[in-house]
C-alpha cells in the first residue's frame, strides 16, 4: 500500500518524493525534493482562512442524534463559507495527511490553515485518543459515496455538488490539491468490512501533525 500510494502521487505529479524528518509521524516525505527544515518540517503559512463553522454539535453519546440528510446540509453549508481559491493558485507549500485506504482510494488532506480544502477547521470534530494527543479518522466507503464520519460529524470526501450548484473536486484522489514542497505524511490501512458493501478505514495521527 505504502508505495502503491508513493508511486501515484510520483505519476500524479511529475514530482520526487524525498524522505524527510516529519514530527509526529515515521513516513514523512518532502514533495520534489528535500528542503530546509524549520519547526519539525512544517512549512505551513502563518496566515489563515476565513472559516466560519456551523456544523453540528457533538454529542456525548454515540449514537447520531440527527438524520443523515440533516448531517450532510450542515456539512455542505460550513464548506460553502471557506473561502475557496482555486487550488491552482500560487501558494506556500503546506503539510498534508496522506490517507491510503487498502488498495482502494487515497484521500488527499490538507491540513495547514489557509489551504482552500484544508481540514484546520474540522480538526476538533476529530475522535480523540492518549488523551487528546492523536487524533481518529474514520472513512465510510459505501456505494459510490466516501464519507468521513465522526460523531454526528460528517464530510463528504468524494466529489460532489455544493448547495449552490457548483462542483466541489472533494479530497478523494484529488492529486491536484498538492504543490512542489509539500511535505506529506503518509498513513496506510487496510479496510475493516462492514454489511454488504460497506467499506470503513480506520486512521490515526498526532497532534503534532496538524500543527
């Protein structure tokens, strides 16, 4: 799986992966080449996105105490109001999660504020672990929909439309959402089956990562 996924971001791209010191994590490489390292190998912008949050609140339970068409409009609302560039824009390179799920799909997750899909805002929806130090993230491949799903929180990952009609690229796959100088933490996983066709895989990673 490991270089599976290294292999399509090398075609994807056009660019060498290098392994670099990343902290937090053991598979950490520097996207078309090694670079200077400052603060861990974090080269993430200091500036950050207009954000406003309107997903649900967390419960306390485990159950979802709100229909699934509910989750997924409030979802779909709080990604129309990140402001959004086009990722073809110039940009500082930034620190990504790299998600391979078994030989299936990989999810590609932008994690440093400013990014135009980044995950920064949605960091707190995460499940937690060691207290607080990892963070969880649990994928749901059903049908043709991939979902992140945590709590009453839930993401859709594969492209879709937005409220507003227009077409969101999602994170699944998405290749273009990465630059030269990217530095990309990778984790694999295989899939846990569920009834039927359901797919989960199951993630986790330090808090260190996400800056």
């Amino acid at each position: 799986m490991r270089q599976h996924v290294k292999d399509q971001i090398v075609a994807a791209t056009g660019q060498k992966l290098s392994p670099v010191y990343g902290r937090g994590s053991r598979e950490c490489y520097r996207l078309g080449g090694s670079a200077p390292l400052g603060n861990g190998g974090d080269l993430s912008p200091t500036g950050e996105g207009h954000v406003h949050d309107m997903s649900v609140p967390r419960s306390r339970s485990r159950g979802n105490r709100y229909p699934r068409w509910i989750r997924a409009i409030v979802s779909a609302l709080s990604r129309l109001l990140i402001r959004k560039p086009s990722t073809r824009e110039p940009r500082e390179p930034g620190s990504f999660l790299i998600l391979q799920c078994g030989l299936d799909f990989t999810v590609i997750v932008p994690v440093t504020k400013g990014h135009p899909y980044t995950w920064s805002t949605w960091q707190w929806r995460m499940g937690q672990s060691q207290h607080g130090r990892r963070l969880q993230q649990h994928i749901h491949w059903r049908g043709e929909s991939i979902y992140l799903e945590e709590g009453e929180f839930e993401l859709q990952l594969s492209p879709h439309k937005e409220l507003d009609g227009s077409e969101h690229p999602g994170w699944v796959n998405n290749f273009d959402l990465l630059c030269r100088g990217d530095l990309l933490h990778l984790y694999t996983n295989k899939p846990a089956p569920k009834s039927g066709s359901h797919r989960v895989y199951y993630f986790g990673n330090s808090t260190d990562v996400w800056g």
